[in-house]
C-alpha cells in the first residue's frame, strides 16, 4: 500500500503565501478584463443610440435649435467614442500583458528543452562507444548487448521527442511574438485616434460657440446667416462652372471602364443622402457631369466619422476654403490621384490626417468628416475625377479676378465622372 506524507501544516501555508499572489494576481487581470470589455459594450450601445438621435435630427428642418441639438449629440457622441478608445487601450494593454507573460513562459520552456536535449546528446555520445565493434565481439551474452542496443534506440527517440517540442515551442513562440507586434500597432493607432478624438471635441465645441455667438441664439439671425451662405455658395459655384467650361475637355482614354468594386467605399456603413448631377445631360450621360448638378455624391458622415481612401495613390492637394470663403465652398479637402486613371476629392472634413505626397493604400485613413465649408449638416461630399483632367488652382473669373475661396481641385466639366459607376 502507497503511503503518503502529512505535510505539516506551516509547510503547507508557506506555499499557499508563495504562490497565492500568482493566482490573485491572474484573477484580478481577468476581471479588469472583463470590466473594461463591458465597459467597451456599453459605450458601444450608448454611440450608436446616440447616432441614431442624432440621425433623426439632422433630417429635421436647418434650424439654429436644430444645429444646436445637433451639436450637442455629436459632442455626447464624441466624448463617448473618446471614452470607449480609452478603454480599448486598457484592454490592449491587458493583451499586451498576457502575451509578454506567454512569451516569458514560451522562452523558459524552449531553455529548458534546450538543456534537455543537451543531456540526451552527451549520454547517446557516451553509449556509442558501449554498443561499438567491442561490445558486439565482447562475451556478452546476446541479451545484454540487446539490452545496450535498445537504451541507445530510446535515447535517440527521446533525443526526437524533444526536438518535436522545441519546434512546437518555436512555432509558438513565433506566433506570440507577431501577436504582440499586432497588438502593439494596435495601440499605436488607438492612442493616434485618441488625439484626434480631442482635437475634435474641441473643434465642436468651438462650432457651437461661434454659432451661438454669431446668430446671438436667434432664429432670425440664423436664417439671415444661411441666407448668406446660399448666395455665396450659388455665387461661388456660377464662378467653378464659367471657369471649369472654359477649359479643354479632359481625355477620358485612361480611365478604367464602368464596374463595381473598381473603387472602394470611403465611409463605413455608406449611405447616400445626395446622388450624381440632377440634369437630363447627367441622366442621358451617366459617366460625364455637366456642371450644373451635383459634381459627386453626398455620404451620410457624423462629425469624426474615419474617412478612407478609396484606392491606392498619392495625395495630390489638401487645402480648407473656409480661410478664404467661410461657408461657401469645399470647407477642408483633400484630393487623391489613384493608380487607375482616375482620382478622388474629400470635402467638408473637420480633420485632415495626410499630407501632399503621402502614398495611401486602400482604405487608409484620410481624415475626419465635419460640417466645414457648405453644409446644412456633416457630410461627406465625394467626387471622382479622370486624373488627367484635374489640377489644384484657383479659379479665375471672366475679369481676371481670382476667386476669394482660395487653390481647390478644378477639373474641365467632362472630367467630372459619376462615382457610382465605380463604387
């Protein structure tokens, strides 16, 4: 019968207090785990209720209590997406943690197997020389040097054995590491979107005093300010249109044929609130746009929304036409000429996170949507141009008066081509 030991009693809580702060230590990771990822959850529910208020209000009638309503929900929204990235980090940094603890465990157990397989090596070193020529013609019976024979034959599957899980550890060991390395871009790209997150919280609530201070929290004020950007919007697009039909047609030869998927989307969730021209040209012409609709398409884009590049390229322009011609015109925008012929203009951001000459890959961000330039609320306009067709300059008027709204993309009127043909 197998006897067993009673450890004494001291013994037992010296090893309980050694080892105790390991699984206390685990249990606590594990639950901030679990309250940050309810946290995340929660904060999840909370934006996208707060994206749909605030969808409801921006199709209600352009009113200053509307605009201020608005505001207010996109703040809220805001604070809530800048409090969720908060916690996204933490949560990556519990990550982070448990894969460096994995790796420490990974790296341990690789040494080990490594002084292992050592041992093994030096004792097959040792037992060669007992199964050599003078052990076979020695007078050991038959069964001993059967016997010498087979501990060798172990050793050398031991010896395999080992080596099968060192490679397993070092697979492992590997996967860990790029983990680590995803999750570490991943931190680096959440603590970038925390900044911006910042800069937009301000930049709303800058909006909101400036409209309170501007209108003097009248609706009289406030009609007569959008009355305002009307015709300087009117006047500022008669001005695109005389200059752009001014100039030679673009060659429409390069750019790649009609077919979905050409293009990706630059929003997540795309939803269309204004589509391409509005004209019998337009209609008769799909692909060409005649400067007198729409010249692209108008994206469904909360202040903050990640907008994307919708292929690879270069960046050719950025500029905000709201230093020269507040509220009439593009606002913040960017221009992108892709690989394929054809290029694409981001307007009305609130951020832009590129600059001229950067390359992009496809889906790559391109800064943040707003409410900058023309808008009745934030959107996100969005042209597409044959690339040989359009430039970044200033459009001139028919006096030789340069426009006040400052360099945006300008392109001949057939440059102009219908987004969704691509998309």
């Amino acid at each position: 019968m197998r006897k067993f030991i009673a450890l004494p009693s001291v013994f037992i809580a010296v090893i309980v207090i050694l080892i105790w702060p390991y699984f206390s230590h685990a249990e606590s990771v594990s639950d901030q785990i679990l309250e940050t990822r309810t946290k995340i959850e929660r904060l999840e529910a909370d934006i996208a209720k707060t994206q749909k208020d605030l969808m409801g209000v921006e199709k209600e009638a352009d009113t200053l209590a509307n605009n201020i309503k608005a505001l207010d929900l996109n703040q809220k929204k805001l604070e809530s997406q800048t409090k969720l990235t908060e916690n996204k980090i933490v949560s990556t940094n519990y990550s982070i943690e448990d894969l460096i603890s994995e790796i420490e465990t990974d790296t341990k157990n690789i040494d080990k197997q490594t002084v292992r397989l050592a041992v093994l090596l030096r004792n097959i070193h040792f037992s060669i020389f007992d199964t050599g020529p003078e052990v076979i013609f020695s007078d050991l019976t038959i069964s001993e040097k059967v016997d010498r024979i087979y501990a060798v034959e172990k050793l050398q599957k031991k010896v395999r054995d080992v080596m099968v899980e060192l490679r397993s550890e070092k697979i492992r060991l590997t996967n860990e590491k790029d983990e680590l390395l995803i999750e570490r871009d991943k931190l680096v790209r959440l603590k970038s979107n925390l900044v911006d997150q910042g800069v937009l919280v301000e930049a709303n609530k800058k909006n909101k005093q400036s409209l309170l201070v501007t209108t003097k929290n009248k609706e009289s004020n406030y009609k007569i300010l959008l009355e305002q950007r009307i015709a300087q919007k009117t006047a500022f697009e008669k001005d695109l249109h005389d200059y752009e039909a001014r100039l030679r047609n673009a060659d429409l030869s390069n750019i790649p044929s009609p077919g979905k998927g050409v293009l990706a989307w630059p929003v997540d969730d795309p939803y269309i609130t204004q589509y391409f021209g509005n004209t019998q040209f337009a209609k008769d012409n799909a692909k060409v746009y005649n400067g007198k609709g729409h010249n692209g398409v108008d994206l469904r884009a909360s202040i903050g929304s990640a907008i994307k590049s919708v292929a690879s390229g270069v960046v050719k322009g950025t500029g905000n036409t709201d230093l020269g011609c507040p509220g009439g015109s593009y606002g913040k925008w960017v221009l992108i000429t892709h690989n394929n012929g054809l290029s694409s203009l981001y307007a009305h951001l609130s951020l832009v996170k590129v600059n001229v000459g950067d390359q992009l890959g496809t889906g790559d961000l391109v800064g943040y949507s707003g409410s900058t330039g023309y808008v009745t609320g934030p959107h996100l306009h969005f042209t597409i141009y044959a690339s040989n067709g359009v430039r970044v300059d200033t459009l001139a008027r028919a006096d030789g008066t340069k426009s006040s709204c400052g360099n945006m993309p300008i392109s001949p009127l057939n440059g102009y081509l219908n987004p969704l043909l691509y998309l």
